[in-house]
C-alpha cells in the first residue's frame, strides 16, 4: 500500500514571471518527520515498481541541488532481473580484487599509493566484509542487491570530478525522500560504485559513455517490512563559529 505523500500548508503564494514563489511553508516537523522515517530497506516483494512511481521519483532526484546549477546527474533504470544479476556478479568481482589487495605487501603498498594510508586502512577494515559478500554471491546468495526489483544509477560525465559526484548523490538523497514517501524501499548500493570507480564492466554493461562514470546507486522497490520506529542517530557534532549563542 502506498504511503500518504506529505501535505504542505502554503500560506501565500505568487507568480511573477512564470516563477513559482513560496514566502511561507508551515509543517516543517512533518518534513522532519519523513527525513527521521527514512531508513535503508533491504528485503523487497518481487512486485514490480510501476514506471509512472519511478518517473515521480526521477521528478524529485532532478530537483536537487547541483554546483553551479548545472545539473550533470544522468540516470540510467534497470529492472531487466538478467542485467542486475549481471551486475550483482561484476560487483561482487570488482571488490573481490580490491579486498584481494589487503592480502600482500605490494598490493598493500599500491594500495596506499592510490588512496593514502588512511584510505588503504579503511578498505583494509572493510576487507572481511567484502570477503563474506563475495563468498555469500558465490554461493548463490546475492547480498549485494538483495534481489531488488529496480536499480537506479546516478551517472555524470567524468570531467566534472568531485562536483558531479557531490551532484550526483544530491540527486540519489532527493530520490531516496521521495521513494519512502511513496510507500518505497530502497538502501544504497555502495559496493556498485566502489567496484564502478576500479574496473569499467558494469559501465560497460549498461552502455554507459565512456567519458561518464557511476557515482551513485539506489536499490528499490516494494519493501516485504514495514517499521514503527524511526531509527535513532548519533547527536550531531556541531561547530559554533563566530556566533554567540545564548
């Protein structure tokens, strides 16, 4: 069942010049509310999600923030079940090499080259976990995907560096709101991108130019669970600077 989409009281509105203006929007706890309620689904029903909900959740991710207002973030929809498993496989190949890397010394090294040490670490951390997924693919249990219905990729010409990723998971966050407003689940894939920043197959597979590349991935669907709660976050850790507050 669909959720209910949020309802904002708007106090006075005007039009001038073909531009939209909203001087006051009551209901912020109810935004608050929905940006709380978000939490990452990753059990689906095998139902296929409706192309109008995908175009409505493509309507809010277009209207997210970019640098400079250019608005490089592409998007590219797969709900072919032989693509993903597809790309579930390159995925699971593409870290399985990378968490290869922590297991000698020039692999170490080169590692630490490329990404610093603390980088190097990090993936050095993650190591075990990327090694269980793998195992878990092989097996025939996909954990990378989790037999979602849908894959969404938020792709940007590579020449944009740093802004086009930063662009491109704007995007996948407007997304992300949208799509558990409509009653969606969805978790992001981030194994997808990693794999996608080290070997171009699954680019490749999805036709992707080659001057483009992955920034980000939104597994979706219709979750099989539904939740009471919102799940608690660590309090924020905030900086007051040069202000006095009372």
């Amino acid at each position: 069942m669909k959720a209910s989409l949020i309802i904002i009281c708007i106090e006075k509105i005007k039009v001038t010049e073909g531009f939209l203006f909203i001087p006051c929007l009551h209901f912020f706890s109810q935004v608050l509310e929905l940006v709380r309620s978000r939490r990452s689904k990753r059990s689906f029903k095998q139902t296929p999600v409706e192309r109008d909900v995908i175009e409505k959740v493509l309507e809010a991710a277009r209207f997210a923030p970019s640098g400079h207002n250019e608005q490089t973030t592409e998007f590219i929809i797969i709900q072919d079940k032989k693509t993903l498993n597809e790309i579930s496989s390159l995925t699971a190949e593409g870290i399985g090499k990378l968490a290869g890397y922590t297991k000698n010394p020039i692999g170490r090294y080169m590692m630490r080259r490329v990404m610093g040490r603390r980088g190097a670490a990090y993936v050095t951390e993650l190591a075990p976990e990327i090694e269980g997924l793998v195992s878990l693919h092989k097996s025939g249990t996909d954990w990378i995907l989790r037999e979602t219905p849908v894959l969404l990729l938020f792709c940007a010409d590579s020449a944009g560096g740093t802004s086009a990723s930063i662009n491109a998971n704007l995007a996948l966050q407007n997304a992300a709101l949208a799509a558990e407003a409509y009653g969606l689940g969805c978790f992001y894939v981030y194994f997808v991108v990693v794999a996608s920043e080290r070997v171009d197959s699954i680019a490749k597979l999805v036709s992707l130019p080659e001057t483009h590349a992955i920034y980000g991935a939104l597994a979706m669907g219709y979750p099989r669970l539904t939740y009471k709660k919102w799940p608690e976050r660590n309090p924020a850790k905030v900086t007051w600077v040069g202000t006095d507050q009372l």
